[in-house]
C-alpha cells in the first residue's frame, strides 16, 4: 500500500512539474514575442509611423498570456491583475488622465500585494496607453515623444518581469 501511495505521490509531482515546465515554456515564448513587439512599436513611433494603434493593440494582447503566466508563477498577483484584465479593452478607450489614476496609480485597482505585480501590470498598461493617444492622434512632436516614453518604460519593466519569471 505504501509502495502504491508513494508511486501516486511521484506521479502527482511530475504531473505538476509537466504543467509547470509547459506554463514555463509558453511564457518564454510570450516573452520573446511581445519583446520583440515592443521593439517594433518604439522603431514605429521614432519613425511617427502609420499603423501606432493597431501595433499597440496588438502588444496589449500579445500582454495577456505573459499576465496568465505571471499570476500563476505569483499567486498573491491572482486579484490585482485579475482586475486589470478585465479592463484591458476599456483601458485604451478611458481619458488619457483616467487611465493615468486609473492603472498607471492603481486607483481602479486592489491593493499591490507584491511589487512584481506591479512589473508585470505595466506590459499592458503602457501599450494601452499608446493605444489610447493614436485614438485620439499622435500629433505633436511631444505627443510622439510621450507615447516612445511610454514604450521605452514598458521596455525596462518588462526586463523586471524577464528576470522574475526565471
């Protein structure tokens, strides 16, 4: 009986060490993806290219699975981050200074349990930010200079949620 206990024991664990690794893997796929992403969107804005909005848009999705494996990797994230998705299409559509108390201060947001989560909030939160500034036009040159800083911060924290999802 021991012997058979122990056997579903072990069991159990590489059943959980496989859901870890492939929840590993796909994050580092996401990884790699919205970095990549990321890079083209701030090439796109220096170069005040067409195309600001879609490419944004495309980022903020391309946040979701990364969102997903982050809060597994960190439970305590599970309700702040949680939030922010479900706001994830309304974000780009708020005011700029509703989306800067909103998610950028946490205002619209549960209590930061973890300041990982925080990392991690920001790979959608910038994007959909830019999103919502080609919305309303991207016009003068501290517009574009605003929505490139928007991208180069996302850049840096996303580094942050690089090293925390090792």
């Amino acid at each position: 009986m021991k012997a058979l206990s122990d056997t579903l024991i072990t069991a159990a664990a590489l059943s959980s060490a496989l859901a870890l690794s492939t929840t590993a893997y796909a994050a580092n796929n996401s990884l790699t993806t919205y970095q990549q992403q990321a890079k083209t969107l701030l090439e796109m804005l220096e170069n005040q290219s067409q195309g600001i909005e879609a490419a944004s848009e495309k980022l903020v999705s391309d946040s979701l699975p990364i969102v997903d494996a982050f809060i597994v990797k960190y439970p305590e994230c599970t309700e702040y981050l949680t939030a922010l998705k479900q706001a994830a299409e309304k974000i780009p559509t708020l005011p700029l200074a509703e989306i800067e108390s909103g998610y950028h201060a946490d205002g619209q947001l549960p209590e930061l349990k973890n300041a990982q989560c925080y990392h991690a909030k920001d790979l959608l939160v910038h994007p959909a930010t830019v999103q919502a500034m080609a919305k309303i036009g991207i016009n003068t040159e501290q517009d574009w200079e605003s929505a490139e800083h928007e991208i180069e911060e996302v850049i840096e924290h996303f580094s942050q949620v690089q090293a925390a999802m090792k």
